[in-house]
C-alpha cells in the first residue's frame, strides 16, 4: 500500500486534471484505489466519491475567480443528481464486481470517443482559420493607403464590439432558463448522478461532454459548471456509502491533501490551454482510464 506522502503527491496530478478538466478525479482515484491500494471495487468507489468533494471545492474556488463557470447550470445539474446519486450506489451494492467496473469503463469509453471526435473537428477549424488569415494580412497591407488604413481600423473597431456583443448575448443564452433548457440540465443531473453514485466518479466525465454538445458551452466553461455540480451531487452518494461503512476515509484524505492544491492549479491552467487542445487532452484522459479499467478485471 502506498504511503501517506506517496498518495497525496499522487493526489496533486489528480487535482491538476480535475480543475483542468472539470472531473472530480474519480475517474483516476477509482482505479488508483484499486491498484495501488488493493481495495475491493465498492471501497473503491466509496472512497473515491469521499476525497471528490474537497477536490471539487477547491478548483471551483478558482473557478469562480476566473469567471469560467456557469453557476446556475451547475446548481441545477447538481441539485438534480443529488437525488440520482443515492440510487446508483444502492444498484452498486447489489452489483457483482464486475458489473461495476465493466459499467464505468462503457460510460467512460463512450464519453471518450465523443469528446475526441469534436477536438479533432476544432483542431482542424483552428488550422483552416490560421492558414486563411496570411492571406487577409497580405491584402490588408497591399492595401495601405492611410484612407483606407483607417477605414480599416474603424471596421476593425466595430468587429470587435460585435464579436464582443456576440460573446455576451451567447453566454446569456447559455443561461436562459427556458423550460427546455432547465429539463436538459435535470436530465444531465440525474443521468451523471446515477452513474456517480454507482461507479463512484463525480459525473464530470458525463456532463461535460453532455454540457458541450447539448447546451453548447465551451470548454472552458463546461470544466468549471461541472465542479459546481460535483460539489453537490455527490454528497449524498458519499452519507450513504459511509454509513455502509465502505469509506476509507485515511486513504481518501490522503489523496485530498494533494487533490485540493493540484485542482487550484488545474483550474488557473484553463484559461492559458486552448479549447481544442482541453478536448483532446479530456478525451484521451478518459480513455486511457476506460483501458485501464478493463484491462485490470480482465487480468485481476
């Protein structure tokens, strides 16, 4: 079994992926606890679900600083899962172990291959808008005459009023509670709380893919809305699971001591890595974690 200092330095790189990417960690402590640790796939997930919640508090703190999270979607999403997350630990504890396991590995792969399919489509967005903009800069300077310079600038001027007006009137449609966006956010909230509480993850792998391609958030904001809802969903699952008696709660703080400091740093992180770049680097984080999974059962 690793060591107090082992884990929580293990737990840094664990929260640096977490505020990054707006997951819990669970996603990496489910399989940490089980490899390293030698715990039984319940006091796994038990224990994982217990360091998730001062993971999250601690990137969203940062979070919130940065403005790179919608509140609202989150308390929603959250509040939501709250009421989802007791019923998946309770299909946990009636599951073999192999059910557990071979279930967050499938929700995992999945979210995985969603997410790498839209990084690579903005990757090649962002290659085609760079190899255009040459192009413009050279007509702009054949153009030169300072008449027309200054048309330029003006126009320039008025575009990036617009694109900023743009930017505003998209974020406030990203929280408009219209009774159709608010039964989006219930839905996504109880499906990441289920799967919360049954494989022991905060449900971050699940909503920001989900919050991406369903509310058309970015990145950016999509990482920071999760924690908020991770903060809340799985605190439920986390009463019950102690009560079960399945928390190890030395291991868990353990990793916390780490998790909580690493997840600050992911989450200032977010800001300086392109949107392309953090869908990529999501993607192939939750499928190297699917693989992992899998090919742990198989041999174990």
């Amino acid at each position: 079994m690793l060591s107090f200092v082992a884990a929580a330095i293990i737990g840094v790189a664990i929260g640096i992926l977490s505020g990054m990417l707006g997951i819990g960690g669970g996603t990496v402590m489910v399989p940490l606890f089980r490899l390293a640790f030698g715990l039984d796939p319940l006091a796994a997930t038990a224990t994982s679900l217990f360091s998730i919640i001062p993971t999250s508090l601690a990137g969203l703190s940062k979070h919130l600083r940065n403005g790179t999270c919608i509140p609202r979607i989150g308390l929603i999403c959250g509040c939501a899962g709250a009421c989802a997350s007791p019923l998946g630990v309770l299909a946990a504890t009636h599951s073999p172990n192999w059910a557990v396991m071979g279930g967050t590995s499938l929700v995992i792969g999945y979210s995985s291959i969603t997410m790498l399919r839209r990084g690579i489509a903005a990757v090649r967005a962002e290659r085609a808008a760079a190899a255009a903009s040459p192009s413009k800069a050279i007509g702009a300077e054949r153009a030169g005459a300072d008449a027309t310079a200054s048309k330029a600038a003006g126009a320039c001027a008025e575009g990036v009023k617009d694109a900023e007006g743009a930017r505003s009137s998209t974020e406030a449609a990203h929280v408009a509670m219209t009774t159709r966006t608010v039964a989006a956010m219930i839905a996504i909230g109880l499906i990441a709380g289920f799967m919360g509480g049954y494989v022991g993850v905060g449900g971050g792998f699940v909503m920001v893919p989900l919050f991406i391609s369903v509310l058309g958030i970015s990145m950016r904001e999509a990482s920071g809305t999760s924690l908020v809802a991770v903060c809340i969903l799985a605190v439920p699952g986390v009463i019950e699971q102690a009560l079960l008696g399945n928390v190890h709660v030395s291991v868990g703080l353990a990793i916390a001591v780490g998790s909580m400091p690493g997840s600050i740093l992911g989450a200032s992180l977010v800001k300086r890595i392109p949107e392309s770049a953090l869908r990529l680097l999501f993607a192939s984080f939750l499928l190297v974690v699917a693989v992992i999974l899998v090919l742990n059962e198989v041999v174990g």
